[in-house]
C-alpha cells in the first residue's frame, strides 16, 4: 500500500478539530507539538504539521496528498487541488466592515474607497463580480485597525462574532464568502485506495455525529404512533419486555430536530428514553 501524507495546521483554530477527526477515524499517532511530522502505526498514513497558508499548495504540488484546510485559505493561494469533504467545522464568513458612521450602504458605494484585507485575491474576485473599482490594500493582520488609524474606508476580514469590529467602531456590511474546513486531495487522489478508504471512514465519522442513538420503552398500544416517529438507519428494532404489555424501541434520530423529535415521542407514549451518541455510521 501507498504511504499518503495529509497535511494538516500546526497549531491554530483548525489544529485540534483536525486532529480529533484523524483519531475518531481510528487512526492512531502521537500529536507531538514540537514534531513536523507524525506516523500513524495502523494506516498508511504520515501527517504533516504546517502552517494553514501553505496546506494548499503542498497539495497541489504533490508533497502531501491530502491536506484540511479553511476554504478561505484555499480560494486565496488560487491553488489548484480537488475538494473531497467539507468537515463542518471551522466555519467563518469573510465581510467587509465600514465605520459605525459611514454613510455606505450599497456595494456600489465601495467604488473609488480603499479597502484592507489580509484576502486581497477573494476581496478582488468580488469587487468584479459587483462591478465595483476600489483600492485594495493588502494587510497581513490586524486589519481591523484600518479605518481608525486612516489607512483605509472598509476592511474584509473573517468575522465570527463581530466583538473585534465593535471594539473597532466598525459594523458588517456584506458578505463577501462563507468557509469552513475542507478535506482536499492533490488532483486525482480522489481515485486512489487508500484515499476511498480514509474518506469512507471520514464520511462514517461525519454521519454519526450528525445522530443520536435512542432506546425508549412504549406500550404496544402506542407501539405504532412512536414507530411512525422514528426512522432509524433503515427502520426501529422493536424488542420484546419481560411485561408482555410493553416493548422497547431501539433507533437513531437527527441531530438538527433533536428536541422536537423527543418531546413528540414523549407526547406519543415514549417512556424511559436513553439517548447515547453514535461513534461511526458504515453504509
Ligand atoms: P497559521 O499559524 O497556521 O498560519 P492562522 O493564524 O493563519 O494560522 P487561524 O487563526 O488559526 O489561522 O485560523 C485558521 C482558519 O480557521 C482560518 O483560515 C479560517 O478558515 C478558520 N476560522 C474559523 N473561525 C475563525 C475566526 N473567528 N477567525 C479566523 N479564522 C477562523
Ligand atoms: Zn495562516
């Protein structure tokens, strides 16, 4: 078998969710902070430690065969590499701000202003796609500082929370792109064992969390309003009690509709309902 190497963030917002996704896909390594580099004993597998700016273009070029990264990242190096998986986490959205007092409030107003960004690429995309000509100027951090101290109208940056823009006198004012982790290959290693592999059981990870396991005990007189409540992977086990009036009912439920979906079982006669996480879904 092919050793692959994926590439991963060193250190930083990405590095511990990155991390977390490798070990529930039941590879074992040492994350060592001080390591560049770290074998994984029961797959194929070398991960490599890096800086997030430079993920892309490994990639591309071959040095790793699969990396995780931030979309932004991605869009912005222009690096040519195939998107495997989006992850679900990491997620952001890249803005432009303008002070609390500007007058700005259509896009088109933006023309002729000068703007900072540490995502000269992504901001120029865009402005053209908008029609609109202005100066961008390239910061490579605290961008945010950019209208206060004169240097520029507007900034775009990740806003998350929005706390560093208020403490900035900005306010949000579009979105320019949304963005969250993503698995990339080099271009083709989409077809190669050892990649379906690792993203069957990415995909696995991904799905269970996306699910809870219920166990709940109903009358059987009310057996069929609960099972019409529950899909299940493809359909409830229902198991006999040793009180022959009653069984119980084994299945999975969605994440995202967690609590209207327990408080209907409820309503329909659930009782007793155990919910347990799920640690991989295989189809
Ligand atoms: P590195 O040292 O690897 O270059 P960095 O300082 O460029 O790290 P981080 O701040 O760790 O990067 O962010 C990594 C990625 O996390 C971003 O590129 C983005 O995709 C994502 N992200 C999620 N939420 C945020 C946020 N609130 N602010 C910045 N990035 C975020
Ligand atoms: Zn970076």
């Amino acid at each position: 078998m092919k050793t692959l190497k994926i590439a991963i963030q060193k250190s930083g917002r990405l590095n511990e969710k990155s991390v977390e996704i490798l070990k529930n896909c039941g590879l074992s390594f040492e994350n060592y902070k001080s390591s560049l580099i770290s074998t994984v004993t029961n797959f194929p597998l070398e991960i490599l430690f890096l800086r997030d700016d430079d993920i892309p273009e490994y990639v591309q070029d071959g040095i790793a065969d699969l990396g995780i990264v931030g979309e932004n990242v991605i869009v912005e190096t222009g690096a040519q590499v195939t998107y495997l998986q989006k992850l679900g986490f990491g997620k952001c959205t890249l803005k432009i701000a303008i002070p609390n007092e500007s007058q700005i409030t259509e896009v088109a107003q933006l023309a002729g202003k000068a703007i900072a960004t540490s995502y000269p690429l992504i901001l120029e995309k865009y402005l053209k796609e908008n029609n609109v000509e202005a100066e961008v100027r390239t910061i490579s951090g605290s961008v945010e500082i950019g209208p206060g101290l004169g240097l520029s109208d507007a900034i775009c940056d990740i806003v998350s929370t929005g706390g560093t823009l208020k403490s900035n006198g900005l306010k949000p004012f579009s979105e320019v792109m949304k963005s969250e982790a993503v698995l990339i290959g080099k271009e083709g290693s989409d077809l190669l064992p050892e990649v379906q592999e690792l993203l069957q059981r990415i995909r696995s990870v991904l799905r269970a969390k996306e699910t809870k396991y219920v166990v709940l005990n109903v009358a059987k007189s009310n057996l069929k309003n609960v099972v019409d409540l529950l899909p299940g992977v493809k359909s409830p086990t229902v198991v006999p009690l040793f009180d022959d009036e009653w069984v119980a009912v084994h299945s999975v439920i969605a994440e995202h509709d967690f609590w209207e979906k327990i408080n209907a079982l409820k309503a329909a006669g659930a009782e007793g309902i155990v919910v347990m996480p799920i640690e991989k879904i295989i189809s």
